[in-house]
C-alpha cells in the first residue's frame, strides 16, 4: 500500500465519511486523483461509496489503525 492510499485511510478514519473534494483539500492533491486512490481503496475492500462519501471498512480499520506496543517495549514507551 503506498503511503497516498495510507493517508486517505487515516483520514476516512478521523472524520468518519470522506468524499472526494475533502480528502483532495486535506492532501493537497487534486479530487480526480483522489477518486482514482479510492477507486483502488475500494476494489481492495478498504473503504466503501456512499451517497455522502466514502466510509472506512472493518477491513480497512485494521490495516490503518495505529501498532498498539505491549511487553517491555511498550513500558519503556511509556504505555503497557
């Protein structure tokens, strides 16, 4: 997964639905570009078009949700 389709799905994630000009403006790309990211995002299972944009699937949450650290790694880091 390039770091473009990593982004989108970071930001799915955070606002919850996304369209194509939000995530444009929020990347500083254009929103054809983005169409055509969410196109691959979609036909990989990722994310979902909706009427009001796209949304973030089970699938696509657990390849964009954030490494949770356990053992003694994650006592020095400061969590458990």
């Amino acid at each position: 997964m390039i770091g473009k389709e990593q982004q989108v799905l970071k930001i799915i994630r955070e606002l919850k639905r996304a369209d194509e000009e939000t995530l444009g403006r929020k990347m500083a790309i254009s929103s054809n570009y983005a169409t055509e990211i969410c196109k691959g995002l979609v036909k990989d299972g990722y994310i979902l078009k909706t009427p009001k944009g796209y949304v973030i699937t089970k699938e696509g949450e657990k390849i964009s949700s954030p490494v949770k650290v356990r053992g003694p790694i994650a006592v020095l880091k400061g969590g458990l």
